[in-house]
C-alpha cells in the first residue's frame, strides 16, 4: 500500500465540493505517490510467491516470477520509476487491466551490451509476444550485483524509458500496442528479482517526450482480417488435423495490428499463460477465403511464431518451426514483418479459394502474417 492513502481519498473529497479539482489533484498525487511504501497486503502475485526483504540496504519487494501487481493502483499518463535487482529478467508492468492485459519494460541483465537489453513487449492475456516487436529494444550496458534505476514517461500512447538516471531516454515507443488508457500497475520478472523505491507521479514540465517518429511498417497487401478459432491444446498431431477439424470448428472475426500482424494472444487465451516455458502448449487455426475469375499461381508471403501448418483448398502445402532456441541458443524466433523469409506460390482456382493455417505457440510469442504479392517483383538475393 502506498502511505498516505486514507488522506489522500479525504482530500479529494475535499477538493471537488471546492471545484478545483483538476489542478488541485494533480498536485496532491505527486505528493501522494512521492512516499510509495510496500504493504505486501496490498500486492498479489499471479504465479510465484512474493516477499518482503532487506536487499543491499534496501526494503524491497521479492518476486520469484511472473507478474506481480497491484489491485488499488490506478495509472494512465504520467512518471514511473523503481529500482531493480535481479541476475535475469525483471521490469515495469503499466496499465493492467483485468483480463491481464498490459504494457511491459524489462531489463535482460544477462545480455547487457547486446541490441536486446532492454526490451518492450505488449502482453495480453498473460502472455508476452516480444518476438514481434523487435523494433522496441535498446542497447544497454548494465551495473553487476547493483540497483538498476528505471524511469517510464508514458503520454498517450507513447512512452520513453531511461536507465540509471540517463538524461535522454535509451528506448522510445511510438506505439503502445495494448490499446490500454488506464489500469494498474506491477512488475514482472523472469525469476528472482527485487523492487525497491517505487514512485509513480504525473510528469515535470521538464519530462516532456521528445517527438517519437512512427516505426509502424504498412505492408499495403497485408491481409487485415481472418477468422479465429478458440485455441486447443496442441499435439504433433494436430497439424495433420486441419480440414477435418476446419468443419467442426466456431469462427470469430480477428483484426490484425496496423503492420498486418494478427497477434493471436490478443483473441485466443492459452490453456496456462504467464509462465514462460512451463506455459501450456495450444493452437488455433485462421481461415481466409477469396475469389479468383481465373485461375493462375499467386505468390503469398507470410511469416509466423512459434510452429505453423497451411493448408490451401483442402491440401496440406507447408509446415515449419520457428521456436525460441530451436536452432541454437542465440535463435531469438523473431519474425520479419517486411515478409521477405517464406514465400508459396499458391495454385488458385477460378471461384472461391480457401487458405487455412494452424498455429501453434508455447511461449514468447504466437501469431501470423500474411500477404498476396505481384510475383513479377519478386527478388532473391542468393548471396
């Protein structure tokens, strides 16, 4: 709990009977929130134990794992700020909503110096999907066994976030893809982590975010919107299943992001979520269909995480694994959204054609995109 609360809530009271509310409020909160205590009482943890603990002279909240947030909070625009410590992954969790839904900034301690130290994922239903917003991470060189000082501005739907007390920001969001404007906040770790000083207030004039250019890739030809099954657990199975299941199936509409990317965390709720490996396993399949006056070989680019199945007009055509560490232990899994990895040159018939995908996921994340293309300019780079 945050000391301060019971005043906090009288004053409010006390300032709207005197209608000076807007410029009033704003003022008691950075008070307010200035004094941030930890009330284990007021926090609750979605899969590992939680503690309070005395860490390099610090009162720090103990996070084993998962998320961890709290129910009273209540945040949009503004300034938040904590110290972390931890060997693995931890950071910031803004925004929450109630179907677990949210934003989140972590530390990767282990890979400080890389190009991914310091990532942005949007989470949804538990579950995060960073491998398709490589776009948001940052080159940062982290302190051994000591306190990492992070900062969030968040505006709207952008945010800057700074490390260690930096005077610019290390990564910028142009996009905060939740579609979130309020909820609660919390943090998250991979494994042990610790939560000191936490601070959330409105923002200084000074701590105004620079303007934030757009990285939003447009691929004109993407494919906007598919039909969604409800997921399923997923066995080896299941990808030999897709048209005698496809007639047995219910479909609802999904709508994928502005860059094509239909994430499918966003409408399909994992059997167990939030737990990086120990996640369940599950798939779901998409359906497109389409006419065609004739027929001719039609070039479709598409990419995927983590393991897909296509099937076009009832026939099995490809299979693939994109897995985290399938290939090595530095194969991320990422996925190109430019779609210049996998190409199929499809055999449509004149009338109604039908594309049906599985895709299976178990952590990291679980999506598809795909696009028609002119095939006449099409390039290879053999090299």
């Amino acid at each position: 709990m945050l000391k301060g609360n019971l005043y906090f809530n009288l004053l409010i009271v006390i300032i709207r009977n005197m209608k000076k509310e807007v410029l009033l409020i704003g003022l008691l909160m950075n008070i307010f929130f200035a004094t941030a205590q930890f009330n284990i009482s007021e926090w609750k943890a979605t899969y590992q134990p939680i503690a309070i603990q005395e860490k390099l002279g610090r009162e720090a909240l103990y996070c084993k794992g998962g998320l961890v947030y709290m129910p009273s909070s209540f945040f949009s625009n503004g300034v938040i700020e904590v110290d972390i410590l931890t060997q693995v992954m931890g950071g910031l969790a803004f925004r929450i909503d109630s179907n677990f839904n949210y934003e989140d900034v972590y530390l990767r301690v282990p890979k400080s110096g890389a190009p991914d130290a310091l990532q942005y994922g949007a989470v949804f239903n538990a579950e995060f999907s960073w491998q398709f917003y490589q776009e948001y991470q940052a080159n940062v060189i982290y302190p051994k066994n000591e306190w990492i000082h992070m900062k969030i501005i968040v505006e709207n739907d952008q945010a800057g976030v700074f490390i260690n007390n930096s005077s610019t920001p290390v990564l910028l969001i142009d996009s905060l893809r939740t579609g979130n404007k309020n909820g609660c906040i919390g943090f998250w770790s991979l494994a042990d982590a610790w939560f000191a000083n936490l601070q959330i207030r409105s923002a200084a004039e000074n701590e105004k975010l620079p303007k934030i250019e757009k990285k939003i890739i447009r691929n004109e030809h993407a494919i906007r919107e598919w039909l969604i099954s409800k997921p399923m657990s997923y066995s080896i199975e299941s990808g030999d299943l897709g048209i005698t299941l496809s007639r047995q199936l219910k479909w609802e509409s999904a709508i994928t992001d502005p860059d094509g990317y239909l994430n499918i965390n966003r409408y399909a709720k994992k059997n167990i979520a939030g737990r990086a490996r120990n996640n369940s396993s599950d798939i779901v399949w998409l359906k497109y269909k389409w006419n065609e006056t004739s027929a001719f070989d039609k070039p479709f680019s598409f990419e995927y995480s983590n393991i897909c199945f296509i099937y076009f007009n009832g026939k099995k055509i490809f299979s693939g694994n994109n897995s985290f560490l399938l290939k090595g232990p530095l194969f991320r899994g990422d996925i190109d959204k430019k779609m210049r990895a996998n190409t199929l040159f499809l055999p449509t018939r004149k009338g109604l054609n039908t594309l049906l995908v599985g895709v299976a996921g178990v952590v990291n994340g679980w999506g598809f995109m795909g696009q028609f293309v002119d095939g006449t300019k099409l390039a290879y780079n053999l090299q």
